[in-house]
C-alpha cells in the first residue's frame, strides 16, 4: 500500500464522515412512505426556497461529485502505481 491510496483513503473517509453529517442536517422535505401513498400536502411545495436547506442541499450534491471522482482517483492510483 503506497502513500498516495494511504492518503486517498483518508481523503475518501473524510469526504464521507461530511456527506453524512451534510445528509443529516437537511431537513426532511417530505412525509415519508404514507405521502407518496396517500397524496399528502406534496403538491404545494414545487420550489426551494434560499434557505440553509437548500445551500446544505447544493453542498452535498458536490461533496457527492467529490467524493466519486476521488474514489476512481484513488482505484486508478492503486492499479497503476505500484
């Protein structure tokens, strides 16, 4: 196991423990199981608006793009540098 994976895979680690705590900090935007069966009040909320929610919400989006593109980072640098 070379430096870069070692550093890789705490990078990895790190952008996980943030898109965990990113995910739990939103808040909830719907009525779970029993709104998606029942109707519920879904209808009137089309739009987001500029709230904490919704910038917790773009934040996580990009750790998420972060976090991909790392991991194919990280599987290419363990095949090819040895």
């Amino acid at each position: 196991m070379g430096v870069f994976e070692i550093i890789g895979g705490v990078l990895l680690m790190l952008c996980s423990i943030a898109i965990i705590a990113m995910v739990l900090m939103q808040e909830s935007q719907g009525s779970g199981l029993s709104g998606a069966i029942a109707g519920g009040d879904m209808m009137g909320r089309e739009g987001r608006s500029r709230s904490m929610n919704s910038m917790m919400a773009k934040y996580t989006k990009y750790a998420a793009i972060v976090f991909f593109v790392l991991a194919v980072l990280v599987g290419v640098i363990s095949i090819y540098v040895k």
